[in-house]
C-alpha cells in the first residue's frame, strides 16, 4: 500500500473512532452537554472513559476552565500539552462540530463564575522581575483560595474530619508537589497531640511505612496531576488492607478516587509553570483543626 494510501487509511480508521465513541456517550444520553456543569456531570460520571490523550485533555479542562474560556485553540492545546486537533476530537465526542462551539460551554461559565486571575492584574513593565513573578504567585493563591471559598463540599469535608478522628493512627501519604503539604499536616497533627505517621518514603522505603496499616488506621492522601507519584500504589495497600482513606486531589479522574472514602477537590492555580500550594495548606490545616478538635470533646 502506497504512503498516501495509508494515511488515507488512518484518517478514516480514525473517523470511524470517534464516530463509534460518539455513539456510546449518546447511548448514555450524554451527547452535547449544554452546560459547563452538565459536561463536568458527564465526566465525573465514571462511564466515559478516554485514551490518554483524550484524558490529558479532560484533566485540563477541569482544572482550567477560564484559561479554555479565554484562549484560542492553539494556546489551550500548548497549555494542556496536546495538538490542536486532539481538542477538535474532543469536543466532537460530545457533539459538537468543532473546539470553538465546544468552548461557549466555558465562555458561559466564566462570566462571574470562577475567581481566575484575581490580583493577576499587573502592568507588564513591572520594573522588577523577581516582584513581578512575586506579584504573580500571589495572584495565583488568591486565585484557588477564592475557589475554595466559592464551592466548598462541606460535606466530604465533615466525613473526612470524623474518620480521621476515629482512626486508631493516621498515615499522611504524599509525595513530589504534594510533599510539602503531608510534611507540613504530619507536624500540625503532632504539635496537636494526634498520632501520625508521615510515609517519607527516605530510602525508598515508603512500602514498608505502610507495611503495618490495618483497619482501625486511616490514610490522609494528597495527590496532584500528573499522578504519576508513588501515592496511588502506597493507597492501594492501605485500602487492600481495609483502612479508611480520606483525599485531597484536584480532579475527578484521579487514581485515588474510586480508593478514597471521602475525598475533596482543590485546584490550585499557577503563575508561570508554578502551581500554589495555599489552598490545598488551608483545607489541609482545616482538617487538621477539625480532627484535633473531635478528640478533645
């Protein structure tokens, strides 16, 4: 078969692809969500389920809904780390002809919705770099603290207060970009009088932290995208072991989800290629405070 011939082979195969996956989601009755709210209904539904490519982009979408409101397709595609024309399938799963119908969805939900880019309003001749890139990170974290405060579960929040406290020892279980957090919650515990074992994993050694977990125990996760951590693994033997887990992660389609007892969703916004840690600290340090004081009453 000629090169042109098997091009033209892959373009139908893949057509054929997404017509079929299209076909599925509207067997489910999920095809063409109407809203921002709808569409994330969808994808935290559990029954769609994405190549990788496809799922790099579901990730982003969640986490970043105004930065796909506000770009154009080649700015959202270098964001998410795609080709534009893996956007283009995407929003043709859920019926939609091309990316840019497929953003209003998002364009509608941004109006006065979500708080992205508070404080980021800074004139581009700031005359110093290292305040400008200050001035950005702060920005950043008012940004997911705003979020927070604009939708908080109050109830996986109660729930996981309540297994944390009944739990006869808490494993605080993070690493890479969450470490910072377990590291600075494993204190706080301590400081508060609650036993906690924090899985460091010096020495590679993380599985035998571990090792001793059982069903009167409880494991305080904190997990980030790319979730390609040692953190699902570490979770997976607890939860085999059948202690209660409680999570801090940023999206739906996180690994430690179908793990997790309760879990909650924070999403930090970034500033130049770095993410804030304020909103995580302050649901963590919540959790903290909460757990503490249940064992004192």
């Amino acid at each position: 078969m000629s090169g042109a011939g098997k091009t033209s082979g892959r373009s139908i195969a893949n057509e054929a692809a997404t017509r079929k996956r299209g076909r599925s989601l509207a067997a489910l009755g999920y095809i063409q969500p109407q809203t921002y709210e709808e569409l994330r209904a969808v994808l935290s539904s559990g029954t769609v389920h994405f190549p990788k490519r496809l799922r790099q982009v579901a990730i982003f979408l969640w986490q970043h809904p105004s930065d796909v409101a506000l770009g154009t397709i080649a700015q959202v595609a270098a964001q998410a780390g795609v080709q534009p024309s893996t956007l283009v399938r995407f929003a043709q799963i859920f019926g939609y002809s091309g990316f840019s119908d497929f953003q209003g969805l998002f364009k509608d939900h941004v109006k006065g919705s979500w708080p992205e880019g508070r404080g980021l309003e800074r004139t581009e001749t700031e005359p110093n770099a290292d305040l400008h890139f200050l001035h950005g990170m702060v920005g950043a974290s008012q940004a997911s603290l705003g979020r927070i405060e604009s939708g908080f579960d109050v109830e996986s929040f109660e729930k996981m207060v309540a297994l944390l406290a009944a739990a006869d020892l808490i494993y605080v279980i993070g690493s890479k970009r969450a470490f910072p957090v377990t590291t600075y919650l494993s204190l706080t515990l301590s400081q508060q009088g609650v036993r906690n074992v924090l899985v460091d994993n010096v020495g590679s050694t993380a599985i035998d932290q571990v090792g001793c977990i059982g069903k009167g125990d409880a494991v305080l996760a904190v997990s980030f995208s790319p979730y390609n951590s040692i953190t699902p693994d570490l979770v997976a033997v607890a939860h085999e072991r059948k202690a209660r887990i409680v999570t801090i992660t940023d999206s739906t389609f996180s690994p430690l989800i179908r793990l997790s007892d309760s879990w909650l969703e924070v999403v930090e916004s970034d500033f130049a290629g770095f993410r804030s840690l304020a909103a995580s600290l302050a649901v963590g340090m919540a959790l903290v405070q909460g757990v503490a004081a249940r064992r004192s009453t």
